[in-house]
C-alpha cells in the first residue's frame, strides 16, 4: 500500500524560498506522475504543480508559474517542490498526491494523499 510523506514545510518571510519533499513508500514512483496540491483555510483545494510519469512534462498554476518548480528523482522515490519569492497567498497546507493509473501526463486524478505540510508566509 502506498504511503506519501510530506516534509519541508515551516515558516518563511515573504520573498524567501522553501523546498518541500514527498517521499513514498510501498510503491515506486517511476511510472507515475505526481503533483502538489493545497489548501488554503476557507479556501477549495488547488493545483499547484504536476509531473508527468517521466518527468518530460509539467503543469504549473497561473498563480506559481515562474516561481515554483516541480521536479522529481526517482532513484530517491522523491518529488520536490521549489518555491520561490514566497508570499502570504502561498500560506497553505500543501499535499502531494500520485494518480491511481500509471504512465499518465499532467493533469493528473489524485487518488492518493499525503498526511500534508504546512507553509506559513509572512509578510
């Protein structure tokens, strides 16, 4: 059974940089892709950033474009999210998911959730 762990999350200034980490467990990851996704208090769940099953394609939304990346290393069964020039709007519980199908592009289905990570902003 898969298992999806959450890690890097903390408080950051407005401006700064995070790197957050989603490692799984019981399953490898090599042929699925994978996203981050997060929600705000009081606010629906969003999509932040997806890989495809190589890594060959990614999907960013409007509002992290240019300031977050999405990459991934399979030899560490790992995603990673880079953010950069951190605002108050970021501060969210961010989670990452895998799809329930394997060898997909982005988007992706989620079918299967981290425990989550919280980034604080402040301004």
């Amino acid at each position: 059974q898969v298992q999806l762990g959450e890690s890097g999350g903390g408080l950051v200034q407005a401006g700064g940089s995070l790197t957050l980490s989603c490692v799984a467990s019981g399953r490898s990851i090599n042929y699925y892709a994978m996203g981050w996704f997060r929600q705000a208090p009081g606010k629906e769940r969003e999509d932040v950033a997806q890989i495809s099953w190589n890594g060959g394609r990614t999907l960013y939304a409007e509002s992290v474009k240019g300031r977050f990346t999405i990459s991934r290393d399979n030899a560490k069964n790992t995603v990673y999210l880079r953010m950069n020039s951190l605002s108050p709007d970021d501060t969210a519980v961010y989670y990452c998911a895998m799809p329930r199908a394997y060898h997909t592009g982005v988007p992706i289905t989620p079918a299967f959730w981290g425990q989550g990570t919280q980034v604080t902003v402040s301004s």
